[in-house]
C-alpha cells in the first residue's frame, strides 16, 4: 500500500493537475500514476492528456529558435 494523501499533498495535486499530465505529476510527487489517476478522480479533477502537457505557448528549445520566435 502507498503513501497516504495529506492535506498538502492534495493542494499540491490540485496545482499540479491545471498543467501536467498524470505521468508527470507522478514523478514530480514521487507517487505511482495509478495513484495520482485514482486521486484526480476522487477529487473530481481533470487531467491533461499527455499530448497537451506542453501547449503551444511553452518555452522549449525548438521554438526559441524558430524565426520570428520572440
């Protein structure tokens, strides 16, 4: 069995889940997927897909150098 979910690491959770993914927040929290999944959804809280973790306005290498990239 796991880690129990404190006061804190819910509130973490609930900032977390507004801009990563369910993998990402599970290895920012040291925490299985399954269990941050589980969470989210006893909470009522959407996660992003994975695919999305990253929009279009995220600074990442690539799009520093794009022409036109200010």
């Amino acid at each position: 069995m796991g880690r129990r979910w404190t006061e804190q690491d819910v509130n973490e959770l609930r900032l977390l889940a507004q801009r990563y993914s369910a993998p990402r927040i599970a290895e920012l929290t040291d925490r299985t997927v399954g269990g941050v999944a589980f969470k989210a959804y006893q909470l009522k809280l959407p996660l992003r897909s994975s695919r999305h973790e990253n929009g279009p306005d995220a600074y990442t290498e690539s799009n520093a150098q794009r022409p036109g990239a200010e």
